[in-house]
C-alpha cells in the first residue's frame, strides 16, 4: 500500500479500458477522501524538507489561496515539478500539489498568448 | 453507478503522520519533566497542570463554538499549550492564575488570530509572559515546602553557588517543568527520533547562548558557570519545546539557523544584563516576532535558479 505511485489519474468509470502505459492500478479498500479533510496548516515545515526543488509549498500554496501572483512567481512556483511529495507528508493535508498545479496551469495558458 | 463517488486530486496516498498525533508525541515527551516537576513540588504541582491543560481546551471549545468555527481541540494543540503553560508556572500560585492563563493564551494569542497556525507568538509563552507582567510577586515565589531558597539561576546571578548535579536532576527550586535537566533531555529525545523536532534551532541556540555567556559573563570560559547557565532556569525547556514549536518558527532552512542564533544572543543579553534572572521566555517571544522578517529574506534559491538571476528577479 505505501509503495505505490504518487501521481496517479482517477478512473471515474470502471470501463475506463487500462493499456500497456499503464504501469500500477491501485484500489483503495476504504473510503480515503474523507479520511483526508484538510485542516490548518501548521507550519511544520516537513513540506520543505521534502520538496526536491528546494521550493516552500506552504507558501505557495498560500500565495495560490490568495490569488496573489506575483508572490508565487516570485517565490518560484514556476520550478515546481508536481511530485506530490508536499502533498504525501503534510500532517494537516492541504492539497498542496493541487493548489500549486492549478496556479501553475494558469500562468502557463497565460503565457501563450 | 447510481451512487455518488468522492473524488480527490493525486497524491491519493498519504502518510500517516496527522496534526494530532504530531501533537499527542509532544504531550508524551512533555510528561517525564511534568512527572518530575510533580514529584518535586507535590500535588499542588499536578493541580496546576491540570487546570491549565483544562482551561486551555475549554477555551478553545467555547470561542470556537460560540463563533460558529469547526472546533478543532481534537488536534490535541490546546492540551500542548496548556501543559507548557503549567510547567512554566511555579507551584505555588493561586489556582485562578493557571486558569487565567489558559484563557489568555488560547483566546488572546491564539484565536484572536485565526486559530491554530496563524498565531505569531507562542500561546504558552504568551500566557506565561502576561502573568508574570502583571502578577510578579505571584511568578517569582519558588518558595515551597521543599525549597526555601531563590532558584539556581537568581543565586547564580547574586554570584553564590549553585549545585550542578542537584540541577542536573532537578531538585531546585524553579517553575514546574523547567527544573530537571534529565527529563527534558529524556523528552527531546524522543522528538529527535520521531523526527518531529529538527537539531538546528536547539542546538543553535543553546551554542550561541554558550559563547555569549562565555564572552560576556564575567568569568570567562569556566566551564562550571556555562553549565550552571545551561542547566538553570528555562533554558533547556525553551530551547527543546517552545523554540521548536511549529507555528511561530521559521520556516526555511537558513532562516532556522539565523532565528536560533538571535535566540541565543537575546537570552544572552536578557539573563547578563537585565535586571531578571530570567530571559529565555522574553527572548523566544522576541524571535517569534522576527520570524516573517526572517522568511523574507531567507527564501531558499530553488534547484536550477542561478545564483545571479535571483538578483535580476527581485530588481525586475
């Protein structure tokens, strides 16, 4: 159970058909996304540790919360590689890679104009 | 499919450390010195505990409730800040001062704020710091059954001396959880193998305050004076709990190293030059206050990002 994949797309329907890309299904036996309701976050700083970009997730995805560009920008965001390992140990958990990704996908579609 | 799945975005696996379980090793790592400070100072000691934790939690419940917020005293943080409030307290305060500080602390310093995670001080501390700038008299009276004198710290301020092996252990006078030397250690142990609590702000800290003492203490180097100031007074229940605590220090890497060098310094100045013996608690509150300042200007260079165009992006 906790050697599996970390980015990992849902299937919403069971006849979603799997191909040879495919390389792990995971089942999960109990209900995890309301095991899973994020709370505060209290600034333990394990996201820092482990974010392979040496970015702050935390404030991030507090910039990405407030709709404030210029901080996650400037603070990098751009750099981040969507891992999910911010997310993975966050003892409160925020969504953070989800947070990041969605302003990230912002600024790109921003930047092909 | 008729019925509804709930559905979240990836990573869909997570660990298993959770906010409350963060908090239930603090409280076991907290209980060997509050145990001692029980023993030392007898059932009076074990009353205030309670009464802090307990107003701590209820305080949390009713602002919570009565601002219509989700109650989070399940997160087991009021219980953290009520038991180091407690272990800040001397054992012969009126009952009502642990209450009152419980209550300060959680509505004043922490929910006033937005609650858990937003506070900019230490509750505990912030608590403690309240009671001792308006009830002196009832803060600085060590005087129990048991221990008649001033505690280690004041007598070694008066230049008398001090017994290290009794401070060791813990059989002095002082606040209930500060005492023993031993249990602290014992307790911070077990957050070090937890991995809960990290080495640099302790042990940054506790060097810094060392060679401060060291230059400026009048005695030189003598290594009986430094261990009587590292083992005295709040130091050691400082440095390993309440400096660490996750919310009011910094968050970078860099930025811990800077914060636990300010701490020591301050402490420094406090415990040599100013007119109380004590100092940890002021000088920690003072950090907590330079933590956003600290951030800014500690933010790590993300992998990639060359050192010269970090430059260029803040000019630009």
């Amino acid at each position: 159970m906790r050697d599996v994949s970390l980015i990992t797309l849902i299937l919403f329907d069971l006849d979603v058909p799997t191909t040879k890309t495919a390389s792990a299904l995971t089942c999960l036996t109990k209900d995890e996304v309301s095991a899973l309701e994020p709370s505060a976050c209290i600034n333990c700083a394990r996201c820092v540790e482990v974010c392979p970009e040496r970015l702050i997730p935390k404030n991030l995805a507090d910039a990405v919360e407030h709709n404030n560009e210029k901080a996650f920008l400037d603070m990098y965001g751009m750099e981040c590689c969507e891992c999910g390992c911010c997310s993975y140990i966050c003892p409160a958990r925020r969504q953070l890679t989800q947070l990041i990704k969605g302003m990230r996908k912002i600024q790109l579609a921003n930047r092909k104009k | 499919m008729s019925d509804m799945k709930r559905v979240s975005s990836n990573p869909h696996v997570r660990a298993n450390t959770t906010t409350s379980n963060i908090m239930m090793w603090v409280v076991i790592a907290l209980l060997p010195a509050a145990g001692f400070g029980i023993y030392n100072f007898g059932p009076d000691a074990l009353i205030i505990l309670l009464l802090s934790v307990a107003s701590c939690v209820l305080s949390e419940f009713i602002y919570e409730k009565a601002m219509h917020k989700r109650v989070t005293i399940g997160d087991l943080s009021a219980v953290v800040t009520g038991l180091l409030l407690g272990m800040n307290l001397p054992s012969t305060v009126p009952f009502w001062v642990p209450v009152l500080g419980g209550v300060f602390a959680i509505i004043l310093v922490k929910q006033l704020f937005g609650g858990l995670g937003q506070n900019f001080m230490n509750p505990a501390l912030g608590g403690r710091l309240f009671l001792v700038i308006s009830f002196p008299a009832l803060m600085t009276n060590f005087v129990t059954d048991t221990y008649t004198g001033a505690t280690p710290l004041a007598n070694l301020k008066a230049g008398a001396d001090v017994n290290i092996m009794d401070m060791l252990i813990g059989r002095t006078g002082g606040t209930i959880g500060e005492t023993s030397m031993l249990c602290i250690a014992l307790g911070a142990m077990i957050l070090f193998a937890l991995g809960i609590i990290d080495y640099v702000i302790p042990f940054t800290y506790i060097i810094t305050f060392a060679i401060f003492v060291g230059l400026f203490g009048g005695y030189g180097f003598n290594w009986a004076y430094i261990s009587a100031h590292l083992a005295g007074g709040g130091l050691m229940l400082g440095a390993f709990f309440m400096a660490t605590d996750y919310v009011t220090c910094p968050i970078t890497p860099k930025g811990r190293y800077i914060y636990g060098f300010i701490l020591g310094i301050l402490t420094g100045v406090f415990r040599i030059f100013g007119s109380n013996a004590e100092g940890v608690s002021y000088a920690i509150v003072i950090g907590n206050l330079l933590v956003p300042l600290i951030e800014k200007f500690t933010i790590p260079r993300a992998f990639g990002i060359k050192k010269t165009a970090k430059k260029e992006a803040k000019k630009a």
